[in-house]
C-alpha cells in the first residue's frame, strides 16, 4: 500500500502549486469566457429573448468571473519559481521572453475583454449605439484568448482539455458564425445603410428596437 | 368611495410592480450565486485534474522534459549522465516550440520532481 501511495505522489507538487493554480485559473477562464460568448449571442439573437434580462444577468456575471479568472490567471505566474515573469511581463505584450506571439495574443485579449467589458458601466457616457458596436470585438479578444490557450498552454494536447473546450467552444463559433452569417444577410438586404459598413461592425447587428 | 376606489387600485398596482421588482432581483441574484458556484466548481475541478496529473507524474511539460532527460543521458558518458539527474526540476511546454530559456533551465540543478515514468 505504501509502495502505491508512492507511485501516485510521483511529483513533488510543492514548488509548482503557483503553476498549477495558474494553469486551473486559464482553464476557467477559458470555459467562462466561452460560456459569457454563448450567452451573449443568445441575447442578441430571436432564441430565448423572451428570457433576456435573465440572459443579460448572467452574462454580465459570467463576463465579471471570467476577468476574475484572468487575473488569478496572470497573477499567479509572478509566484512560479520556473518562468520568474515580471508584473510586465504578464501585463504588457511582447515584453517576454516566453513564447512571446502566444504570450503576447493573451495579454491582448485579457486587455481588450477587461476594456470592452467593463465598459458596459460607462455605456451612456460611451453612447449605447457606440458601445454596442464596440462591445462586438469582445468575441474578437475571446478567439485571440482560445488561440492563446491551445498555442501555449501546458495541457493543449490533452484530450480532457480539448473535451472540456470543444464542449463550451464549438457551440460559440457556431453561434458567432450564425450571428455573422445573419448580419451578412442583413447588410446585403439593406446596403445603402452606411452605419453598418465594415464587417467587424456588421457582425451582431440588432434592431434598434431592443436596444436598451 | 369614488375616490377611494382609484386610490386602491393604484396601491394594488404599485404592490404588484413591487413584486415583480423584488423577484426580478431575486432571479438576478439566485443566477448570480449559481454563476459564481459554477465559476468555483470550475476552479477547483481544474486544478484537481491539473494536480493529479502532476502528482502522479504524468504532466504534460515534465513528462516530455523528462523524455528529453532520458535520451539525452542515453548519449553521454556515465559521469554526465549522474550529473544530469540533478535537473529534474525543470519544465517545458509540451505544445509549440521550446524556449531557450526553457532549454537553460533544464540543464540547471533545480530539482523538484521524481518522476516515476520509466
């Protein structure tokens, strides 16, 4: 018994507690990130609108989990005895040394989903139409944390981690490409409309009739 | 009585938008709580996967750091191969390209790790 009890503790886990935590945190995150998407873009399409305040709620605590994850996330590599990053290093993009393209596409989307998240606070500073038009790149900065995850994370190759992402992920590119699929179909029904002229703004296009 | 009877009607009416108000929060709180449970759960669930597996010594960077170890030593003279052992510790990522740093630190003594796969 005591023979298996050694095989099992195999690893001395001490000195990479920091690492682990910060490895569970991004995983979080991650699945977090991927559900606020899914709700998102529930909320912005005909599915469940009779349910949008619900949806609206936990979006905006699914969104505030996921920076709460994020920054667990980062905080936590300053205490890694192994990386040794900087408060730089994990907060402005291509400072390290570590695998510095995902490095540094992870640090942009913690950015840009901190900012369009919580900027839904300054909204009516902000302008709704604007800050609605804005808040679209957020699935921008959650594809760049996805693409981050699977180039650098530890446990890309698992199966259980690509389980785990596959069953929150595909649902929200499907979603995103449902969404954008019916925003191409609007621009192409109504062209002249000048408001809606690039893609990126086109993607998730409401009637102004819900907008709050 | 003609002027009770709107004044009654408007007591009703504003006690009925009272409580849908207060189980709208209620609601919104109740969702918030299972959000932050969930986020938890999340948590937790992911750092006993990523706990286990490293304890157990079957994590991703050291297996492969560990692998590395193996074929290296395979290579070497007996002597380099004992001072070798003492770089258990380090880790690289088991996806992408390898760090030069990653590369140093697995050839410096900082020992952690005692893996069992052989």
């Amino acid at each position: 018994m005591h023979t298996l009890g050694l095989d099992i503790l195999a690893t001395a886990v001490g000195p990479h507690l920091f690492w682990i935590t910060s490895r569970a945190a991004g995983i979080a995150a991650l699945l977090l990130s991927s559900l606020s998407v899914c709700v998102g873009l529930l909320m912005g399409g005909r599915v469940l609108r009779r349910r949008n305040s619900d949806l609206r709620v936990a979006h905006e605590a699914l969104s505030l989990a996921t920076l709460a994850a994020l920054i667990v996330h980062g905080l936590t590599l300053l205490g890694d005895g192994y990386l040794r990053p900087s408060l730089g290093d994990i907060a402005i993009p291509l400072l390290s040394g570590y695998k510095t393209l995902w490095t540094s596409m992870g640090i942009v989307a913690f950015w840009a989903l901190a900012m369009l998240g919580l900027s839904y606070y300054a909204r009516t500073r902000i302008g709704v139409q604007r800050w609605r038009r804005l808040h679209r790149f957020a699935a921008l900065a959650w594809l760049l944390g996805l693409a981050h995850s699977l180039g650098e994370g530890t446990d890309a190759g698992q199966a259980w981690f690509l389980a785990m992402i596959a069953f929150v992920a595909v649902p929200a590119i499907g979603l995103l490409l449902m969404r954008l699929g019916r925003s191409t179909t609007i621009t192409t029904s109504a062209p002249t409309s000048t408001s809606i002229a690039s893609s990126a703004e086109t993607a998730g296009v409401r009637q102004p009739s819900v907008a709050r | 009585m003609s002027a009770s009877a709107p004044t009654s009607r408007r007591h009703e009416a504003k006690a009925l938008a009272a409580s849908r108000r207060d189980a709208l929060l209620r609601r919104a709180r109740r969702i918030r709580r299972t959000v932050a449970a969930l986020a938890a759960t999340l948590f937790a669930t992911a750092f006993l996967i990523v706990y286990v597996q490293l304890a157990s010594g079957h994590d991703p960077a050291l297996v492969a750091n560990a692998a590395k170890r193996r074929a290296a030593s395979t290579n070497t003279t007996e002597s380099e191969a004992a001072s070798s052992d003492s770089s258990a510790g380090a880790r690289q990522s088991s996806s992408g390209s390898e760090s030069s740093s990653a590369s140093e630190e697995a050839s410096s003594g900082n020992s952690a790790v005692t893996t069992s796969q052989s």
